[in-house]
C-alpha cells in the first residue's frame, strides 16, 4: 500500500474513531498516537505528513466518503452517511 493510501485509510479510522465527525488537531493526534512508527519509517513523509493528510481528506471528499467541504462545519471532516 502506498503511503497515500495509508494517510487515507489513517485519515477516515481517525474520524470514524470520533465518531464520524473530527476536527484537523484530532485526527492529528489519533493518526500519531496509532502510527508515530509507520510515520517515522516514510523518509520525507514523516516531515509531510499533517500536510498530506489534508490531501487525504480532500481525496477521501472527492470519493464521497467525507461530506464536501460546503456541507460540514468549517474545519470538519465528517463521514458520509451510507445507506443501508
């Protein structure tokens, strides 16, 4: 797996983890409490990364697994409600 994938798969178990709904500092957080060592073992990534995770979450918008930017509170990442 990619290290973009992993930021995005990281990215949405740090949401879901919140309850479907968080804020940058708590994904943050939940992605270096769970994968400081996978962080530290990607070179350049691991100067990067809070960066990139933002790219994560755009990407895991544009897949429409997050609510588009336009319909979530400011500075929340929220997941999309599947349907049954």
């Amino acid at each position: 797996m990619s290290y973009k994938d992993d930021l995005k798969k990281w990215v949405l178990q740090a949401v879901e983890a919140n309850g479907g709904t968080a804020n940058l500092v708590e994904v943050a957080k939940h992605v270096w409490a769970h994968h400081e060592n996978d962080l530290r073992a990607h070179g350049d990534g691991f100067y990067t990364w809070q960066y990139d995770m933002r790219w994560a979450a755009q990407d895991l918008r544009d897949d429409g697994i997050f609510v588009a930017a336009d319909q979530a509170p400011r500075g929340i990442w929220q997941k999309r409600a599947m349907a049954a």
